[in-house]
C-alpha cells in the first residue's frame, strides 16, 4: 500500500524510538522535563520568537493561542477555507466562546489588507470588538501553498493598525520555510504568535509547538492546562521532535516528490493537477467523469491512498516514508485505476 492520505501517517524511524527510550523526563507542569524544555528551547529558536510551547497536537496549540489572545465574545477573522474555521470542530465558539467572521481571502488564501480592514468591527454598546485575525501557511485546502513573508507582513500590519493581533497556523510553516528558502523565523516576524506540527512531514510521532512572546507563552501554558494538555513525563513523547526540528531539511524531497507526482498524473487522460508548491497535490477528477470519491476508490484498489477533498477533488500528500520509487508506482498505479 501506498499511503498519501496525508504527511501525518509517517511513522517514526529507529531513531526516533531510541530518542523516545533514552529521553531523561521530569514533571512539564511542574517545568522539570530537561526534554520538553529544550524542545521548546529549540522551537523559539527556530521561529526566532522568545518562548514556546509543547502541546499534544496542532489543534490545541491554535485553540489555545485564539483563547490566549481573546477575551469571550470577541469576533476573530478567520480565512474562509482555514483550518481552524473547518476543521477544528467549531473549537473557537465551542472553547471560546468567540463569533468568527469569515473573509474569502481568494486563490492564496490570504485576506488583502483592505478586506482586513473591513472585516475590523470596533467594540461599542452594540458590537463585540474584533479580537484577533489568524492566518495559515502554508494553506492546506488551497493545495499547500507557500505564502511568502511579505503578504503575511502586509496582513498582520493592517491588523496591527486596527490592534488585533495576528496568530499563524504554520501546522506545516517549515514546508513554506523550504520551499520559499527563507528562514521560518523571518516568515513569522510579523505574527504575534505561531503553532507548528512536529507530526506532519518533520515526522515525529504526536506533537506541535506554540510561539510566541514570553508572556504570551506564559498564559497559554496556563490555558494548556486549562484545555486538559498539561502533560507529565512528556519527554517521552518530545525526544522525536527533537530530532525532527534538526530534519527540516529534508522537506526539499517531499516537495520534489509531489512535483513529479503531480507532472506524472497532469499527463494522465481525464486528470487535471496544478504544479505543487509544497508537499500537497490537488488532483481534479472531473475530466475523467469521476467524483474523488470514486477516484478514491478506483486508487484504493490498486493499493494507493489518497483523500477526497471536494466533489471532484482528491489530495494526494508526499512525506518521509514515501520515495522517488514509490511516487513512480504511484502513477502507474493511477493510470491503472483510471483504465
Ligand atoms: C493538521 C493541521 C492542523 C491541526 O493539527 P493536528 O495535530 O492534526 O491537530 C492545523 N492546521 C493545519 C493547516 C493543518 O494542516
């Protein structure tokens, strides 16, 4: 079988195991896991912010950060296709308790300063007051696109304009890093605070990281409790990410695998596929007068996975555990479906 449903069904290697076993642990609530410590060391390192956070998943650390930053019944601007809109099982309202104002931020994903702008609602007697505005990059329903550090600077200074702050989604920010050959850091030099995953294509078993100023970082450790994710011996769990932050590099592989991938199936009758940007391909099946479910399943009986990811969309996802060989098969596997 070859899985592509998605980069968080890598599993981790030898290495990671033995980092897992031979991690030294303490208690994190009590701040005493040597482990989860550098982690998060690392982390802020990373994103050139001044402190981190471990949490168990990407989810969290987002729901977290738009609690951190709001106050109950704020309004927060969220892009129409984000994944903490719809995908997060309503955790701003339910969590919250904030009222989303969506913003259609077109092909990229990305609201323009000017729809920032008008999203804005001033807090009076009547209305709740605009609390934050979350970005996401790379953009996963968009097919993983890379948005580059000067659009994600021109959205948080029209909020910062307006006084919200701006919190980024980078559940796969290192994928944008690789891809753009821009440091991460300089991708979130304007955003108050970011979540990235450590179990997506960096590879580690479970975890992402929060970031952020140091007093943010401390009252959301505070509302990580609160959300039910402080954690013990977490170390155990942290060790692999560790060694995932050192594999960022690797990305590159993924983004060249996709690539082909995406070449491979585009010359395939009745499939339609846009170059990739990242590890994400969007593969449209109407030409082939197939819904992706059906796509999806025409694949699955040739051993290859994918995801549906609208009508006549299916995703195909490339990660560690995938090669240039693999990716070949793929294709020919598809076209075997299509047959
Ligand atoms: C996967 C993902 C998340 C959530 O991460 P989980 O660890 O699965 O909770 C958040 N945002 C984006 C864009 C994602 O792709």
């Amino acid at each position: 079988m070859i899985d592509l449903r998605s980069d968080t069904v890598t599993k981790p290697g030898e290495s990671m195991r033995e980092a897992a076993a031979n991690a030294a642990v303490g208690d994190d609530v009590y701040g005493e896991d040597p482990t989860v410590n550098e982690l998060e060391r690392r982390a802020a390192e990373a994103t050139g912010m001044a402190d981190a956070l471990y949490v168990p998943t990407g989810t969290m650390g987002n729901q977290i950060a738009a609690r951190t930053h709001t106050d109950r019944g704020e309004e927060v601007l969220v892009e129409r296709e984000s994944h903490v809109y719809k995908w997060e099982v309503g955790g701003l309202a339910q969590l919250s308790s904030l009222q989303v104002r969506t913003i259609d931020g077109g092909d990229r994903g990305v609201p323009t300063p000017e729809q920032i702008r008008d999203g804005f609602v001033e807090e009076d007697l009547h209305r709740p007051g605009t609390g934050l505005l979350t970005l996401e990059n790379t953009h996963n329903s968009k097919g993983g696109i890379a948005i580059d550090p000067e659009t994600i600077d021109a959205a948080a200074e029209a909020a910062h304009g307006l006084d919200v702050p701006v919190h980024l989604d980078g559940a796969r920010l290192f994928n944008a890093a690789v891809a753009l050959d821009v440091p991460a850091s300089r991708i979130v030099e304007s955003v108050d605070s970011v979540m990235f995953c450590l179990s997506k294509g960096l590879g580690a078993p479970v975890g992402s990281m929060l970031a952020g100023s140091e007093e943010f970082i401390e009252r959301a450790r505070r509302n990580r409790k609160l959300f039910g994710g402080g954690m013990r011996q977490a170390g155990i769990v942290a060790a692999p990410g560790i060694e995932a932050l050192e594999s960022v590099d690797r990305l590159a592989d993924d983004h060249e695998n996709a690539r082909r991938l995406a070449e491979g199936l585009d010359a395939l009758d009745g499939l339609s596929v846009q170059p990739p940007e990242t590890n994400i391909v969007l593969v449209e099946t109407s030409d082939a007068e197939m819904t992706a479910e059906e796509f999806c399943g025409a694949c699955e009986t040739e051993d290859v996975l994918g995801s549906e990811f609208g009508e006549t969309v299916a995703r195909f996802c490339t990660h560690r555990n995938v090669d240039g060989e693999d990716i070949e098969e793929t294709i020919a596997r598809v076209e075997a479906a299509l047959a």
